[in-house]
C-alpha cells in the first residue's frame, strides 16, 4: 500500500477529472492534493508545492483518455520529480 506522501494513480485521475476548470495537483505537508488554481493563495492551502497543472499534464500526454497503466506511469513520474526535488 502506498504512503499518503506517494503521488498514486487516484491522483493523476482525480486530477484529469476534476470538475474544476483549473485544477493543480500540489504538495501540501507533503500530502498530494488537488485543489482548484484559484484556491492555492488561500491560507488552507499555504505552503504548498505546485506539482503540475491538469492543462501542462494533459499536454503531455496528448489526446484521449489514458489507460489505468499509463495513469500509474504518470504517477510514478511525478513522484520522482517531487523526491529528486527533496519533497
């Protein structure tokens, strides 16, 4: 079972599906969160980390609706950019 720090799949695709029209995935006390872009200035949301945006994640991978594989790939990328980060 993965740590609540780790960055999984349910993130990638709470963040792909996320009825916000601008939604980030951030670290929050080292915990990955979605949270709409208008709302990471609020206090709740201070300290966080921008990990990507839906808009520059969707941009890379294109078109359609990624496999529960790719979704798991994606995750494993992300959590390795925020580790070699130090987060």
């Amino acid at each position: 079972m993965p740590s609540t720090n780790t960055i999984t799949a349910q993130h990638v695709r709470e963040l792909l599906s996320s009825p916000d029209p601008d939604p980030r995935l951030v670290l929050l006390e080292g915990r990955p969160r979605v949270v709409p872009a208008a709302e990471t200035g609020a206090d709740r949301y201070r300290g966080a980390v921008e990990v990507v945006s839906r808009e520059d994640l969707t941009a890379r991978i294109g078109p359609g609706a990624p496999s529960e594989r790719d979704l798991e790939a994606l995750a494993s990328r992300l959590q390795t950019v925020v580790s070699e980060l130090g987060g």
